[in-house]
C-alpha cells in the first residue's frame, strides 16, 4: 500500500551520496522535471506542478534535473525557479544543452559550441540563478564531433556559469572521448530493471574513473509502478501506447512480472514503485535515479524509496523473478 506522506523519521533515514569526484551530495532519488512540461503527459497544470516541486524538496530530494528543452518555452526552468527559487542554496540543479525545438514542433539535436553556450545562458536566466550545479551534454550530435562539444562545456566551467559538466545518451566510445577533453562528473543512461544494458560496460567504466551515473526510467515511464493493470487502456494522447513494452506479449509478461513484485510490496506494505526504486538506487554503480512526476503523491511515493533498504532475501526473490520474466526482446526497449 503506498504512504503519500513522509514522516520526520523516515526523513532521517535518508541519506546522500558524492557526485562523482564534486564537492556536491545528492540524494539517491532525484526528480525528473521533464512530466511537469505536459509536452507528453496529460492533465498536466502550472498550479500541480509547482506543488509537486515543492512537495520533492520537502521529502528530502534536493537534486532537480531539467534541460533546455523540456518545455517549448523552458517550462521546466522557469517552473523550477517560481517553485524554490527561495531555497536554491539547498538544491542542486541539473539541466541539459545540445536539443531544441524547431518551429514546427519537431526535435533538433545541435552540439554547436555556440549552441551549448547559448541555450546554457538562456537556462540560467531561465532558472534564476547565477551557475548551473550539473550541466549535461543532452545527446551526441551526430554532424558535430563530440570533442567539439566537450571543449564548449569545458569553456563554460571556466566562465563560471556551470560548476560540472555530464553526458546523457552516450556510447561509451563518445564518453570516453568526451571525458578525454572535458572530465566528466556524471553520466546519464537509461536504466531499469528490464534495461539493463549499461551494466555491461558503461558502468564498469564509469566506476573506474569515479564518475557517478545519474539514470532515467527507473519505472520504465511508469510501467513499473505497478499502478496500471493488466486491461489498462491508454487515453487518446498518451504517448506510451506506441511501445511494444505496453503492448502484446511483452505487456503479458511485464504484468507476469509486476504480478510478483506486488506480492512483495503487499507483504512489507510498500507501493511496487518503492521496490522497483529502492533495488535500483541501489545496484552497483547507481548515484541516483531520475523519477519523473506531476503530482505531489507520485513524488512523495518515489522518496519513500530511499528511506529503507531491500534484504538479500528480497533481493534473491526479484532475481528469480527477472530471471523467469526473460530478456526483453530488442524491438520492446522504449
């Protein structure tokens, strides 16, 4: 059963971790600030948002990540700045360069030095403050070389503007030489308990250069929350009934799967989200999982995750359980 209220104990129960080789401590569940835009979610309003922002840092999640381009007009940013402008000393805020939107509303990818430093200044006046604490390449641009880009980001620590610098969606050929122009802080992969690709080499090597991975999609856009059963019926507009994870055979087994998870989460009276978050905040190599949300309950349900730790026991179940639910086929990753 989930608790959407999280009391002073649980609070002391949390604690944080180094971000890479930083002088900056973060908590293990931090919020993604990419719902609160409603560019892909639906009922989405400033007045939840910003409750939502505000019920984050009250939980004890002081890691915010956004990026220029979450929101056609920056939403995001400015949405941060309204919400806890007053407590930014408190906060460690995260955003992102290198992705914008055309006039059409289609996606552009552009790693162009003046491109980062544009939209890097352009954030920062979004969000009301004088530095970015953690500032990520978005994605690699494919017509621009990712040294190029890196020597921008490096450029942009030196002007003050950005305290360090990250990679999201990267190879680790492109991280490797990224690092090698521009010494990386954090990584940001997507990472779940069905994706889990990056265990193979892109955390290895982070690890080794004691570089944090900051991962989205601990819940798999929701699917492993639990919340959605197994006749779920998506809502015209919802954009997560294009994926083959949410639907056919996949769908089956995910809700094979979940259907074990909620039997755990029943027993130790805990919402499958909280479990799903907890085994993943702490897998080897995991600094801090990015959970997405636009209501203060869903928030509050993910920092509950940070307040206990799974036995080995536990642990074993889950295992026995992916092991059963299988790989997902190539063609399901989201």
């Amino acid at each position: 059963m989930a608790r959407h209220v999280l009391s002073t104990s649980d609070q002391t129960l949390i604690h944080r971790k180094q971000l890479g080789l930083s002088d900056l401590e973060v908590s293990q569940v931090s919020m993604g600030c990419w719902p609160i835009t409603g560019m892909t979610s639906l009922d989405v309003n400033e007045h939840d948002s910003i409750a939502t922002l505000q019920a984050a840092a009250d939980a004890g999640i002081n890691f915010f990540d956004s990026a220029y381009c979450y929101g056609s007009e920056g939403e995001s940013e400015r949405l941060i700045a309204k919400a806890l402008g007053d407590r930014r000393e408190q906060l460690v805020i995260a955003s992102k360069g290198g992705i914008e939107w055309n006039r059409d509303g289609t996606r552009k990818i552009d790693g162009a030095p003046a491109t980062l430093k544009r939209q890097c200044k352009e954030s920062l006046q979004r969000l009301g403050t004088d530095r970015i604490d953690l500032y990520y390449l978005h994605a690699p641009d494919p017509l621009i070389p990712i040294e190029e880009s890196a020597i921008a980001m490096d450029e942009l620590i030196h002007e003050g503007l950005v305290r360090y610098t990250g990679a999201s969606n990267c190879t680790l050929s492109q991280l490797k030489t990224f690092h090698q122009h521009c010494s990386l802080t954090a990584i940001q992969p997507h990472y779940n308990m069905l994706q889990r690709e990056i265990e193979a080499d892109i955390l290895p090597w982070a690890k080794d250069n004691s570089i944090s991975a900051v991962t989205y999609w601990p819940l798999l856009k929701g699917l492993l929350a639990g919340h959605l059963p197994r006749d779920f019926v998506f809502r015209k507009g919802d954009g997560r009934a294009k994926y083959p994870m949410f639907q056919g055979p996949e769908w089956d087994r995910n809700q094979d799967f979940l259907d074990q998870l909620r039997a755990m989460a029943q027993e130790k009276n805990r919402s499958v989200a909280e479990i799903v978050i907890n085994w993943t905040i702490h897998q080897t190599g995991i600094t801090s999982a990015i959970c997405g949300a636009k209501r203060p309950y869903q928030i509050i349900e993910s920092a509950q995750a940070m307040t206990f730790r799974l036995s080995e026991s536990d642990l074993t179940r889950i295992k026995a359980a992916l092991k059963q639910r299988g790989t997902p086929e190539s063609s399901a990753a989201v």
